[in-house]
C-alpha cells in the first residue's frame, strides 16, 4: 500500500462500512467501492462523502447483471451489534438466515 499514488485504481468489492477504502483513499490512490447491504453502504457513503478519490456504488459484483438475494445474519433485527459484515450471497453460510434478506442488484 506504500507504493499506491494518485495514478492508481483500487478496486474494493465488499467494502462494507469503508475502513479499507478509506485508508486506501488517504493513500492517494483512486478507490472504486462497491457494496450491497443497504445500512452498510449507508455507512461507507459517509466515509467517500470526506474524499474526492472514492466513489461507490451499493451494489453487489458478480458476473450476472440480475437481482439476487443478501442473507443476513440470523440475529441481524435483534443485536444490537453492527452485523453487516456477515451478509453473503451464500445461503449456505452457517450464521445466515435463510428468511432475512435483501433483494439487491
């Protein structure tokens, strides 16, 4: 990351609240973020809202242009904890529920 200028592009795919982008974006380099939950992405446009050199876009990155399904995670409308990071695309992945999701492109 030492080496990242103003001339390169970063691609973060998951970027979830922004603590990488940001830190890419302070390293000067161009970051391009993109991230499908909804409350995190929320999140993460605060954090490119400070930068010029972040742009996002609350999507998902896949090699299909379709909606699909976010599994959340099982005590997501209940903690009080941030559990965003644990959405998936997988409803295979044991801590998510199968009944909350987002429908997202």
């Amino acid at each position: 990351m030492r080496k990242l200028s103003k001339k390169d592009v970063v691609i973060d795919i998951g970027a979830n609240v922004g603590m990488v982008s940001e830190i890419l974006a302070r390293r000067g380099a161009r970051v391009i973020s993109f991230e499908p939950n909804t409350l995190a992405f929320a999140k993460l446009k605060l954090v490119a809202d400070k930068f010029r050199n972040i742009e996002t876009y609350n999507v998902a990155v896949g090699t299909k242009n379709q909606k699909v399904k976010l599994y959340l995670h099982s005590d997501y409308n209940s903690s009080k904890n941030d559990l965003t990071q644990a959405s998936s695309l997988l409803k295979e992945k044991p801590n998510v529920s199968h009944e909350i999701f987002e429908k997202i492109q």
